[in-house]
C-alpha cells in the first residue's frame, strides 16, 4: 500500500484527492493537513465523505507527514514551494497540483505569479506533470509540477500535430479558445464565483493575460522543442465541472496532405484515457464529467485550411486530482488507471 | 458472475443501470434490448460508456434475455407486465425498475396507471422493492416491482417511527413536501422538461394527485400494518440529480416522550446505505448525488409537536438503478454494496 | 418628481431599486449612498446599468439625503435603526427592506437578531410594510419596515382564509414549506452561496429557527387578531430568483363548506399584484421572475381535509425591491403599479 | 398607433414578441396566429402574461392580419415565404424573424435550408434586417429579413473594423467562438434541449457547418463590398439567454496602427443600443440579459497582432424580438428605443 498524505484538503481539489483515493486499492490515506482545521474529521467539511472517510485535519508540519510514500499539495501558489523541500530531502515524493513548479523559467513564475521563486534549484530537478507526455520522466521524478486543468485540455488538443517532426501547422499563431466550469475558481468566497453572479451568465475573463498562458507555450515547446504562439482566452461556463476547449490551427502545405484524424487515432492509440472520437462527432463535457477520460473531435469546416480540434475533460479530475493520482500510479509502478475507472456521471 | 439483461436501455435509469453494471465485479452485461435501436452501440447514444461499454441494443425478446440470471425492466408501465411472465417462468429473476408491481390492488393500478392489470397473478408473487424494509422477501423473490423514487425518500424517512409497535405520531395527517430534479421526468422530449423552461424556476406539480401516493399509502402500512394517510406534493427543482423530502408529522404524546434521534440512529445502525446525521445537520442532494446513500435529519422547531424529518437521495441510484442493484446483490448473496461503493460525487 | 434617495446600494435589493426606478416616470434618484464605494459610479459596480443610470456613489451621511422626499435602506439590520431618526425627524419619510422595524416585540427581536433594539419608540410608529394588508397605514406612515420575501409569499398565501371572522382553518397547525432562490441570501462572499456548492443540489436550512418565523406569525396575528402557529421550513433552490411557498392547512367544519376558489378570488378582486390561478393550475417561479406580481393556487388533494395554497413571487421584486416601489406609490398617491409595469422575463 | 400582428406566436421569439409590445406605448396587437391553437389565450400558453396579454390565438390566414400595419412573422422557415407576398401586396410591412428573406442568393439557401426559394423576386426587395447597419433601407422597406442571433453578434464586433475603407485584418481568416443559452434552439421538444442533457454540460456543435456561416459571410460583405472569411463554431452553453461571441481576428500593418478602442467608440457613438465598454473591461451576457443592449469589448492579448473581441447580446432580445420591434420603429419614424427602454435583469 502507497501511504498517501494530502497538504490543503480544505478546496475542491483535496476533496476530489480523498473522492479518487478513498476507493483506491493500493493507496492508504495518512494524513490530511489544513491549518484553519486541525482536528476536525474532514467529513464534517465535505457531508459527501460521511461513513467513508474517516481522517481529521492535522497540522500542516513535516511531522504529520513523514511517514507517507507521497504527498498531494492542493494549496495555492506558494505553499508547496516552502514546504517541498524537507519532503523530497527525506525521500517522499512530491506532486503538486498547484503552480510552483510548473514553469521552468523563475522571471517567467515572479512575472505571472507576483513572488519571486523560493527554490530554483529543486524547480530544476521538477519534472512538468502531464503524464501523456512525460510519463517515463515521472516514474523516475522526485518532484512533480503537475501540469494545470486548461494546459491539459489545450496540449492534450494539440499534442499529434505539435510532435511532429516537421510542422503541419502554422505554429506561430493557434488559437485556443477555452471554457471552465466554476469550480476551476475553487471553493474560497468571492463574489464573482457566487451563484447569482455566475449563474445564468456567460463571460471571458483574464484575455489580456491568465497564467496558463506561458505554461502552455512552456509545454508546446517542450513537446515539439519549437517555439509556438497561443492566443488563449478562457471563459466561464455556468456549470460547476468541466472544461472544453475550441483550439483553431492553420494547416499548412504539409498539414493539408496529412490524414489528421488517423494521425491523433495512432497518437492516441495505447492512451486508456485519451479518446479520439470517430469523424463527426462533437463532445460534450458531461461525457467525462468525474472521470479522468478526455475525448478529442476534428473538424475542418467548408475543407478550408484552418482545424478545428475539440477537447473535453473534468477539470477536477484529468484537470487536478485525477492526473495527479495518475500519475502517483506512474511513479508506483501500477497500471495508471488504478483507482481511476470510474465512469463519467451523466447526466 | 451474474449474467444480467437490461431491457429498455434508452433512458436515464437504464443508463444508470450501465453505468453501475460495468464496474459491478460479480456481474456480466450480456443484454440490452431497445427496439428503436437494435443493433446501435449503446455508446453511439451514451457517450459517457464510451471505450468502456462495448454492447450493442439487441431486439426485445425473450430469446435476447434467455441466458440471464436477472433481468432489469428499465421501461414504461406496461412493458415488464407483458413480459414478465415469461421470463420468471424460465427461472429468471426480473427487477421491475417501473411501475407494474408496485400497487397490489389491481383497482388502484388501473386508476392511477389508466390501464388494467394483466397479471395479477404474477402481481401476487412479487415482492415489493425497498431493500432496507423488505431485505429477506427479496433474497427469495422472483419478481420485484422496485420502489418509486419519491417512495423510497418518503418511506426512509418515515420507516422507524412508522414501524414503532404503538403510533408515536398521527398518522392520519403526515405531510410529505418533495423535491425532486428533472432527470425523474426520464428521457423523453417534451417542453416542460425543456432546459429553457424547467431552469431559472420552480414550481409544484400533481398536486391533486401523483401516481406515487398510493404507493407511499402501501408502503407504510406493509411496514406498520396500520393505515396511513399522506398529503404528498412533489415539486420540480431545477438540477438534474437529487430527490429531497421534507416529511412533517406530528408527535404524540408517546411521541414527544420518545429520543426521536436515538430511535433512528438505532434503528438503522446496520444499514450500509443509511446515514443518520447527528443533531443540528441537514443534507443537501449533492451530498448523495452518484451514490446508492441516503442521509436523514431530525429537526423538532421551537419545540413544539411537530417533527421535521429531512431526507435526501440520488432519484437514479437509490431511488432507480442503485437500489435495483442492492436488491440484485441481496438476491444473489452478495455483500449488498458490491459495485455501489462509488462515493458521491461533489462538488 | 418623488426625490428619492438609497442607503446601501451595493446588495441585491439595492440594485434591483436602481433597475425600477431608472424608469420610474415620477421618481427622481437623488443619492446612493455606500461608505466603501464613495465617488464609484454605480455602472462600474453592475454593468447592467451602464449607460442608464449614471449617479455615483455617496458618503451615507444625513447630508446627501436630506434633500430627499424618501429614502430607502437596503442594507443589513442594524444600518436603518441607527440612522432613520434623523431622517423621518426632517420630514423625510424612510422605507426599510431590512429587518429592523419589522417586529414590534423588541424582545423578539433581540432574540432573533442578536442585538438590542435601540429605536423603540421610532419602532412603535413604524408601519409594517406588506402593502395588500397595511394599504391605508402605509399611506400616512413616515416609516415602513417593509415585509420580508418569505412573509410576503406565506402571508398572502394566507391572507383570504385569515382575515375570516370566523376561522376556517386549524390555525394553530399551519406549514409553509418554502423555497427560494439563492439572490435570498444577498450579494455577499460565502462559501455557501458560492455557485459550485449551491448549483445542482437542494437543502432545507434554519429548519430549527429562522428569523421570519415571528415575523409571520405577528403578520398573521396583525390580519386576524388570532394567534397562529406555523411551522415553517425554508429551503435553498438552485435557482437566482424567486420563491414559492407551499402552505398546508387543515380545513376545519367551516372551512369545508366553504368555497376557498372563490373566497380567495373575490378577496383579491382588486389587486393589481395579485393572480388568483383558475382552477387545477400551477404556478412556477418563472411567470413572475422579474415583476411584482403574486400568484396562487389552490388544491385540496384527494378531496381531503388539507389545503395545499401554492404562491410565487420574484423574491427581489415583491419580496424585496418591488414592494418598496409599491409602497412609496401609496405613499405619494400614485397607482400602484406605477414603474412596475414590466411583464415577467420567461423563459 | 401601429396596428401589429404575429404569425407564429407559440416559441420563444413569438412570447418575446408579447412581452415588448405588450407594454409599447405606440403599438397595438391586433392578432396572433397559430394554426395548433386557434382560440386559445396566449396567457394560457404563457402564464408569465397572465392579467396583462387578453389576446386568444386565431387562424395564420390573410384575414387574420389585413387591417395589420406590420406583421411579424416568428416561425420556422419556410413559413414567411409562403404567406408574405399577400401581405407585401396588400401593403402591409413584413418583418420575418425567421430565415426566409436572409441570404440573397437562393443557391445558398437551397444548400443551407434544404428547400428551395420558391420567392425569389420578393427576396430582391427584402432587406437585411441588422439595423445598425441598413438603418435607412429598413425605414423604407416593405419586407425585411430580420438577421439572426449569432449573425447580429459577430457582425457588430466587426462591423467598425470591417467597413473601413482600407483592410485593417486579414479578412480572409477570422474566427468567431460563438456561445448562446439553450432557448436559441426554440421551445421544441428535443431530447438534446432537455434540462438532464445540456445543464451542467457545455458543447460544441454544428462545427463542420451552420446556417449562419453563410449570413455572416454575406452580411460582412454587404458592409465592406469586400469577400470575408470566418470560421464560425457555436457552443451551447448551460443558460437561457445570452450569446456570447469571441472574435478573433489578425490586424495588419494598417490596423497595428490604428486605435481600434477609439474607432469602435466612434463608429457607435450614436448608437442608443451598442456599449463600447472601456479598455480593459469584459461584459457577461447578465448584464444585457432581458434588453436589446449590446456591450463589446476588445484586447489584444499580450500586444500580439491577434484582436480578440467580445460582443454580447440577449439572443432572444437583440438577437430576435428586440431587434424587430427596433426595425419597426425605425419604419414607423419612431425613436429606435421606443417600448426598448427595459433595463437588463440582473442577478
């Protein structure tokens, strides 16, 4: 059994770590640590863990968590670069579902993440978390930077064309065009995530600039190790779960001679949770909704030059907590849909 | 394994029935029957069971189903009760998830279904379905014309101050105000189940009659053998998911002498699907939404004689395809949560 | 011109005064006042607004309102009890859509709502502000603690059979079940108004107590000169606007015999606001969203000794912002309806 | 006062329709027809009208609508086709919310629509009905084709770019992410617009081709008298009302030099209806909710040559009913907002 320990399970994305891994068979929950919380059984927070879950918040300290195999860091920005290093040090394996150690370049980080970065060097040894990608770097990582809900949908979107050797695209100028349930926002109190506000209503936000930007151009390059150019605007659905992102790229010469379709079906062809769907198809986020599955549809309208690729998964699970416990099982040698089966709730 | 066939697998229950089968460990998908769409993958309609439910919808006939150990009628009244027979004289078990064996009075059927009963007979042999109040007639049963949804929220509520040897409440006058979301219309278009017309509102419906009050009627005297008199209002909430009941009796003088609390925590204390909350709680529907549970609160307001009684589930899973489940595992010796462990999914 | 003027602007109900009196054809707005927005155009806080309203924040000082013919509170209990005084002593008459001259019982009060209450005397001239039974007082009265959005739906559900001379109903065992949408419980950050905690799931809360409790069991005390006991349940409805009340009375002898339909049509003959429903219909929140009618219906299921009243409203308009209008129109001897015209937004 | 009638008044543009004119101080509705309903009152239909729409619906036949000064036709195509000439002829102003008089090639409409025109010549008179744009046209026009919802959108975020003398994008490569609430399906029942299928989910669809790419197309020619090219992709989102367009577009040398927040500004300075909001701000569709407003916003991500503009309109407002009622006035020498004046309904 993996000992498991989770930093921060007070948001949506701790309490979808203990959904995942309360029924997982190799995993054993230790410790749960939330400053503002200790003592309190987590299920008094989250009702929808009543008779299952029976752990207490501790303390958010070293030792609460030094018998654990791994830790899960759910906390925003900050928290899992200060509280990292004395775990990898001791030999326990880090996946951080939030933002430290996701892009490489420390200006890049203090630009879009207001601090400066605490940790260059084990930043360094941290390996970029999405595992369709960098699945033989994480078996071996020590420190994962676990890749964020709208990069997963947008390089998962791209990632057959972009790894081609030779460019099918006009790579200098994609657009994605992203939407997220509420619950990217997270479970903090604001006023712009209140049901009144959000419901019934539709918005873009963040066009100007959101800081999965530069991790998605950061990812693209470490895919096809050349430079590419996003235009990336997110929105704001009124639903509680999901993404789908509407990413639009211009086929070039060779692009335009390449059976695309075939080309993402081969891509994808021994991913469990990758599912390319047959010509014609849409997806819909609700076909993923709670599972780790994410489906991907081609479309190129009027047989003009610009594609069309469609993407949807649950942000809280292949968009967080489901990746993350993906990839514990990557590190752990099972296989990476252990604890993960469970089918999309629909609808 | 227990070899399973699903007949009516167009719809919400049905689909719900999937979606629970294809993980249950002790249990085989070997039908599904729509007319309208022999032949179709059931994934073509169903997107969600995409890469992980391959069946295909085969013709309705008893030739379909004849290699089964069980048979789900996930239909419209009217359909188990013209094919019933066959199979459970073929040794087969069926589990009506409809309405057909609900109402042992044949005059009531008629009234409230609009048409005549056409089996009596096998009407007599069926067992009525709530697993936690009839657990050992459905061990043996050949045919079980499960509980309503409305009716399992509505009966768990009510069930252990109902079944107290001596009235601890007026049972002439309970007054059970229901909630229930849009999914319990089914699968079927029509306008006012449109999302234009059932979201942004709320509203009551059947008021002056629903087809589940004499059900509810039955169900409380086959627990207390005593009649019971309900005014029951099931009101349409805009989600998809979720049945709340709020059950308003009144204590007698036994009644208000009894520890109403204990008395429930006693009562289901060995009940995996059951979860009494402690004094002060109330249960939201997301709390069980995705799950086979049921959470129950106990309010007596300004202390004065009338209990409150809240009681939440997922009208899919426990009052539907879950509970059809429980009742399978219990028929075949199984622990009663195998394949229902899923935790609810929430946010 | 009616020159009127807002304290506390930055909630629910202040806006929702700004969208009626923009067009008000005899109201002038004067001065908003907000002591964390001084100086900020109100378009900036609630776009809906811009380009129509273009009167800025102000300090909430006696100063900018005294030159007011009528000044409105939306604003937490408290605000209105420590700054009215001075207003209704200059002339100026005051309407609060808060709570702080709604009970009359100071006790009751300080139980209820935590403070003392430090107006008596300007409470014991203060006129309790449900416009259909306080019509000729509100006339005359320099202060209105306007009626709340559940009181308002439950009272005029209840108003036909109360006012009888002789009772019709057991009054002394009366539920209102009530439902409201989520813009109830304001425009402030809390976790629980938060759209991924209140989206796709129902709850009842305050079972065991909540403040509009005593204040409709004095209304009803008010109409009848009877005592009344209610039991009263509200509930959280997926949903930005509106409540619907389901009240259940037990029809005594009298009550029997008479004919309610009728009774409650003839009762409301004359209101503008007021929608008795035919026969065997059904109001849903929807056909008032927007406006300041009331609808209602009737049933007696089963033919049996309960009544069933259903009432809607649009909780920000006759529950709140919209009565306000109402009742400076009888103030100011307007019509009624003046300014509030606007039919229903459905869908 | 104008005499209107509504052919087709039994979907959601037709009940829009109601609502505005109900409360237009210079129009009168005269009839509204529906061949299913003949006699009924539209407030049985439509309880939101109740006590204020007393008007019953009558025969769709030229008698119905002869003493018409205007008829709005709200129905599926092919309807207006078939019944406008009679009208046009009898001088009677048409403004058809539906397709028929939309493309002006009837090649194309074959191709889109499936049917032929069978009127061509009385499509030569029609006029494209997007006012902003054929403002003096619709004044003197006898028909006109009103233009759809995503078209009005799109083409109002273009439209100050787009008429530009010289070229500041590349017009032959723009893409329009366009996102509208469920009511833009219409009140049919379809099993894809049921409540269970598309709340909390969100999807793409019609991506390979819509109806209202070849509008766009033609509408942006008809400003420029220069060829556009756009990829246009609808989404559904989970809401009612509310299209959200995302425009993406390329600016050249000319428009990198150009201040395109300045040109929008004046380009619709005079325009009652469009909000060129400040730099830096995004609408969401509550804030136009209920209202003919549009509020458009442009940022250029990073100081890249990629524009991305964001338009909103209530699809059923400016998008259908509001924008007629507009044209009408427009006809009818009114001022444009006329019985246009309501504010947005937010939250």
């Amino acid at each position: 059994m993996i000992k498991v320990g989770i930093v921060g399970g007070t948001g949506y994305t701790g309490s979808e770590l203990l959904r995942l891994l309360a029924l997982h068979p190799q995993a054993e929950l230790k410790a749960i640590t939330s400053r503002g919380e200790v003592g309190q059984p987590v299920a008094d927070m989250f009702p929808a863990l009543r008779k299952r879950v029976n752990i207490a918040f501790s303390e958010p300290t070293f030792e609460s968590l030094k018998d654990c195999d791994v830790v899960f860091f759910a906390t925003p920005h900050g928290v899992a670069m200060a509280q990292s290093a004395e775990l990898v040090n001791a030999g326990i394996r880090v996946i951080d579902l939030g933002a430290d150690f996701r892009l490489k370049n420390t200006t890049e980080f203090e630009k879009w993440y207001g601090m400066p970065h605490s940790e260059p060097e084990l930043l360094g040894q941290a390996c970029y978390g999405l595992v369709e990608s960098a699945r033989e770097e994480i078996k071996k990582a020590k420190l994962v930077g676990l890749a964020g809900c709208y990069p997963t949908a947008v390089q998962l979107a791209l990632k057959p064309l972009i790894s081609h050797a030779t460019p099918l695209i006009d790579e200098s100028s994609i657009v994605a065009d992203c939407k997220s349930g509420v619950s990217g926002a997270g479970r903090k109190a604001a006023v712009g995530s209140l049901f009144s506000e959000a419901s019934e209503s539709f918005k873009a936000y963040g066009v100007s600039g959101h800081r999965h930007l530069p991790e998605i151009e950061q990812g693209l390059e470490l895919i096809s190790g050349r430079k590419a150019q996003i235009t990336f605007t997110p929105h704001l659905v009124p639903m509680v779960r999901g993404i789908l992102a509407t990413t639009y790229v211009k086929l070039n010469e060779h692009g335009l001679n390449t059976d695309i379709q075939s080309l993402y079906e081969q891509h994808y062809a021994n991913e469990y949770f990758v599912d390319v769907m047959p010509k014609g198809s849409l997806p819909d986020t609700k076909s993923v909704r709670g599972s780790n599955f994410v489906r991907i549809a081609l479309h190129r309208p009027q047989g003009r030059d610009t594609l069309v690729i469609v993407s949807v998964i649950d942000n809280l699970v292949k968009g967080a907590a489901g990746q993350a416990v993906q990839a514990m099982n990557a590190m752990f040698d099972l296989p990476e849909h252990t604890g993960l089966e469970q089918l999309p709730l629909s609808p």
